[in-house]
C-alpha cells in the first residue's frame, strides 16, 4: 500500500487564500522590519546619547497614565 502526501500548492489554493498569504507575508516583513528599526534607535540612543534616555521614561511613565488597558502591560 502506496502512502501518498497530500500538500497545497499555490495553484490549488483558491484567489482569496493567496491573496491571503501574500498580505500576511508583506505585513510579517514590515513587522520584521519596525521591529529592527526599534533595536537600531534605541542602540543608537542608548550609545550616542544616552541623556535621552530620561525623556523617554517620561513618554513611557505619561502612555501608562492615560491608556489603562496597557498598565497590567507595563507592570
């Protein structure tokens, strides 16, 4: 007896679950990509100017203030 693999190939997907998978691909690699940049900046200020640091705990401290549902996020 002859086990056969059963796989989906792009052909055999309908339109809306290419066009699907492309959207899912383009917003994995812009995320890819922000999060990237957000390690560069904060190396980046961290290394050259490290005094920015307070302004940013200010901005962080005021987000938690004013957006609750993101306190239990922070804590």
């Amino acid at each position: 007896m002859e086990v056969q693999k059963i796989t989906a190939t792009r052909s055999s997907l309908p339109a809306a679950a290419q066009y699907a998978r492309l959207g899912f691909s383009i917003l994995n690699v812009l995320f890819a990509i922000c999060i990237a940049l957000q390690v560069f900046l904060a190396g980046f200020a961290l290394f050259v100017d490290s005094s920015q640091w307070g302004s940013f705990r200010k901005k962080s401290d005021l987000r938690q203030r004013h957006i609750p549902s993101s306190r239990w996020a922070y804590s």
